[in-house]
C-alpha cells in the first residue's frame, strides 16, 4: 500500500517537473520577446524635437526623474565647502569647446543682454569691483572625477543686484555663451540665484588660467561640471530653456547634484 502511493506520488511529480519546464519554458519566451519588443520599440521611437538623441519614451522618464529631484533637493541646499587649505594647486583641466585660440582677451568684455536690443558691455575691472565671494568645493565632473579646488568671484545675486536684473532674474533661466559661440548652457533661475553660484574670475587667489576660462567663468557648486561654462561671452535671460550643449547631447538638462 505504502508502496504503491510513494509509486504514484513519483509519477505524478515527474508529470508535474515536465509540465512545470514546459511552462517556464512558454513564460521565458513571452519574457523575451516582450523585452524584445519593448526594446525595438523604444529604439525605433523617434528622438524627441531638439534632437537630444534620447528616445521620447526614455526622455520622459528623465524629465519625470528632474521634477522628482527639483523637489527634493530644493535649490536652497548647499554643496560641501573645506578649508582652502585642502584645495588642490593642480587643477585639471577638462573640455575645450568654445576655447579656441584666436580668443583675443584684451578686447574681451561680458555681454549682458538685459533685453532684446538692449546690451551691456561690462569689462573685468568692473566686475572685480563688485564684493568678492570665495568657495572651496568638491568640482564633479561626469566623467567620474572630483577634485577639491577653491575659486573667486562675485556671487551671482550679488552682481544681479549691483546691475539691478531685479526684473530679469523673474526669468526662468539664464542663458550663458562663449565668445565664440561654440559652448552654451541653460541654468535654471534658482540655481543662478543660489548662494554658491560665482561669476568666477580667480582660482586658487590668481586670475583664472586662460584654459580654466579667463577671464570669467561660471562657478556652480550644485550642479555637475558640464554647467560651470568658462569663458563667458554672452549673459541672457528667458522663460524658455536656452539651449545647452550637452542636454543636446543626451545629458540632463538640470545636471544637479
Ligand atoms: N567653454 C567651455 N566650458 C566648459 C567646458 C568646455 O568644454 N568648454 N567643459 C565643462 C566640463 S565638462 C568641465 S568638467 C569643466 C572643467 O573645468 P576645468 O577645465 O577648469 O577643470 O568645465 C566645463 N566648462
Ligand atoms: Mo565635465
């Protein structure tokens, strides 16, 4: 009797093993081809209008990401700041767009398009009249490496008071450009407007080397390196993003960290 139940109870569970492989077999294969599918149809998406070569489907998840983390990390927090003793003295150097040779510094002055038609030419001296702010930070760059390196100049909300861009800066962003035009990025007004963020024209208490952006950058500690644009030609303001070299390239447009 004991043996013949065991005898069943072998037959059925081998019965049961060949059906069970059969189905996990069928469920691998809807799996896979439902990956297959979702794959070939995300990539055959077009890319979205300003050619970020960043699928529409993924691209919306990205800018879902950027709205989660706009809201968690409001733009009121403040990146890490050390003693200016811990500051390198052999700062990279990284990225050259917009960098090119036949930069002539002498003649340079910052253009600020305070409205259509209405430009401002204001030279270095100026600038470095208005008060001086000095950080020391952990500069993160994508490509994986940091550095703790110390920078001068004025805050940007200082130098928007010194110029009253009170009405500007109700913008939503700010638009900045080399001189060549051939490096651009978009900064979000809160994050311009942040504490940290220098219009920065000293590095380690020296003017700025001309391949660290003489003579004036940006420095924003609570974004990725992409942002901190050297050598500035152009300051602009507007309520639509202004274009941005490497959200054209697939980046996040908002690069926070
Ligand atoms: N004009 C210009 N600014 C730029 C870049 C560039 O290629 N051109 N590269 C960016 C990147 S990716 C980084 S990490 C930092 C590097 O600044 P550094 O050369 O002072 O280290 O500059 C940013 N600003
Ligand atoms: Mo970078």
């Amino acid at each position: 009797m004991e043996k013949n139940n065991r005898k069943q109870e072998e037959e059925v569970s081998s019965a049961k093993i060949r059906n069970r492989t059969i189905a996990a077999f069928v469920i691998f294969i809807l799996l896979f081809g439902g990956g297959a599918f979702t794959f070939f149809k995300i990539k055959n998406q077009p890319g979205e209008t300003q050619q970020t070569g960043v699928q529409d489907p993924l691209r919306k998840v990205l800018n879902e990401n950027e709205n989660v983390f706009n809201k968690v990390f409001s733009s009121n927090h403040l990146a890490k700041t050390y003693p200016k003793s811990e500051a390198v003295k052999n700062v990279r150097v990284n990225g050259d767009v917009g960098m090119g040779d036949d930069f002539d510094a002498k003649d340079w002055k910052l253009k600020l398009v305070k409205a259509d038609g209405d430009t401002l030419a204001i030279s270095l001296e100026d600038i470095q009249k208005l008060p001086k702010t000095e950080i020391t930070f952990d500069f993160k760059c994508i490509e994986g490496w940091s550095q703790v390196t110390n920078w001068g100049g004025v805050k940007f909300s200082d130098f928007v008071k010194a110029y009253h861009l009170d009405q500007q800066s109700q913008k939503k962003y700010i638009g900045l450009v080399t001189p060549d035009g051939e490096y651009y990025v978009g900064i979000d007004m809160p994050s311009a407007m942040h504490p940290q963020t220098l219009l920065c024209y000293q590095m380690n208490g020296k003017p700025l080397p001309m391949d660290q952006g003489y003579p004036l950058r940006l420095m924003i500690p609570t974004k990725y390196g992409i942002k901190s644009l050297k050598r500035i030609g152009t300051l602009s303001f507007s309520n639509e993003r202004p274009k941005d070299y490497w959200y054209e390239r697939g980046y996040d447009y908002y690069s926070g960290l």
